[in-house]
C-alpha cells in the first residue's frame, strides 16, 4: 500500500531510540531534516555563528560541517546528499543569509493536520482541536475587524502594523532576557570544558584564558567567546600558550641586554669583580636555554 500516510509522534524523535550513537543512514537524515524544519507558520530569527538568520516554515538553518557531526558523516558524504535531495526536488538551499539554509520543498505534505485520507470513513470530516480553534479565533477576528468605510479599513491596516511591531519588539525582549538568565550555566559550561586542558597547560594559564574570554559584552548577554565567528578551544588554548612563551623570551632578551649595558658600563669603570663574572656567566646560560 503506498498510498496514504503513516502518521509518527514528534516525541519519537526524543526518544533514546532515536537519540543513540550511531551513523545515520541516509533514510534517517531524510527524517532528521523532516523532524529539524521549523513547523510552526511563522517567520523567527534565531542568532547562529555571530548572525541573525529568519527563517519559516518548513526551513532550517544548518551548516556541512553541522549535519556532519549529526549524522556521523563526512562532510564531503553530506554536500553529496543534499546535492541528490535537490536533483530529485525534495529541497532546495540558500546561503543568501551567510548561512545555509535548507528548504523542503513538500514539508506542508509531511506535515499537513488534514486527517481525512488517513481515518476510518466515519471520522473523515473531524478537524483536529488545534486547527478548529485557529478556524474559530480567524472568523472571530474578521469579524471584529471588518471595515465599514476607506478610513476604518486604513485604522485597522496601522493597528495591525503596530501590534505586528509590538509583538516583534516582546519576542526579542523575551530571547535577551532568557539568554541572560542562562548566563551562569553557560559560563560554568565554558569552565568545565577548559578543566581537561590543565593537564597539558599550567592552572594560571588556564585561569588567565577563562577571565579574558568569559569577560561580558555591554548588553551583558554573552561572553567574549560567545561572539566570535569560529571557536575551536584546543586551537585558542595553543596559540593563547605560543604567545605567552614568545612574550617570556621577549622579556627576557630585554633584560639580558640592559644587563649587558651595565656591565660593559662597570668593565670601563674598573669595578668588575670576579662575583661579577660568575653571575654574569649563571644568567647568560639560563636565557640561553629559556627558563
């Protein structure tokens, strides 16, 4: 039977079935981008990697490198099958935003609350609960709002236009306030993931790293890390270390040669001793070998 559909919970994708270790099949990641795509009608703007990227229905934000370790494929194996998915019209991809963006080209078919070709002939024409009361509160809100003349028509066109406006405005109230809110959790979480390291770099240096990259931004909503483009942490530990090396050897040559000023500067006044030559000798031996 091919006809029809085969209706399947939205939890199913939390259960731990679903959640285990292990690489997708290319089924599964048809089902994943399925599950992923916003299905809710309105258009949300979501701050990804530094940007702000909108996006709507049946639509979803996701890089290569992304869906990579989501699906525990190679990169190069992911460009292949969304290339296959867009040759066969199942999606189509925008990277317009600085982001690539997936779009499902039939995800209101996979997605649609029209029972009626999958119920018993007996149930055919009852409407989902959600979808009676969306229909409900519409015919109530025409009716209300239904213009007598030009200029209650214009009235009602700028109500609209503020409360979209307002309403746009509390969203992005709402996301600032929950972001700081989980602030402490996610400057713990940054914490945490820097104490493997301390096995291979020194604990203050480890500290230092923490307090310069944990520092807020004014809005104090995010961190210093949390605003840059890329982060690997093993890669800023090491160059964040190569650094403080090349600034202790500079510091050291710096003070090599002002003593070697004095000396030269003593060997001309004739009050060179031999306590002066040993120590001259112990500390030209330990820049020598950088400590």
């Amino acid at each position: 039977m091919e006809s029809g559909f085969l209706k399947l919970s939205r939890k199913f994708f939390s259960h731990e079935m679903w959640k285990a270790a292990r690489t997708f099949s290319e089924c599964e990641a048809w089902l994943d981008l399925i599950q992923s795509a916003r299905f809710e009608a309105t258009v949300t703007i979501e701050r990804i990697g530094g940007r702000d990227i909108q996006y709507g229905r049946g639509q979803f934000p996701a890089s290569i490198r992304f869906l990579a370790t989501r699906w525990s494929w190679g990169e190069r194996k992911v460009r292949v099958f969304l290339d296959k998915l867009k040759k066969e019209k199942m999606i189509t991809t925008s990277s317009a935003q600085g982001m690539n963006i997936i779009t499902l080209c039939k995800y209101d078919e996979y997605n649609s609350n029209d029972t009626r070709k999958d119920t018993p002939k007996d149930t055919a024409n009852i409407l989902d609960y959600n979808k009676l009361a969306d229909l409900v509160t519409q015919r109530m809100t025409h009716r209300e709002t239904q213009p007598t003349d030009l200029g209650h028509s214009e009235d009602t066109k700028k109500k609209k236009e503020k409360n979209i406006k307002e309403t746009t405005t509390n969203v992005v109230v709402k996301k600032v306030a929950a972001k700081a809110a989980l602030l402490p959790q996610r400057k713990d979480d940054f914490y945490q993931s820097l104490i493997p390291f301390t096995e291979k770099y020194p604990k203050e240096m480890i500290r230092d790293f923490f307090d310069y990259w944990s520092e807020m931004n004014i809005s104090k909503t995010k961190m210093r890390y949390e605003q840059q483009k890329t982060w690997e942490t093993s890669k800023r530990l090491a160059f964040w270390a190569r650094k403080q090396n090349e600034y202790g050897r500079s510091k050291a040559n710096k003070r090599y040669s002002n003593d070697t000023a004095s000396i030269n500067s003593r060997i001309k006044g004739e009050d060179w001793t031999d306590e002066d030559t040993a120590r001259f000798i112990a500390e030209s031996e330990s820049i020598r070998i950088g400590r």
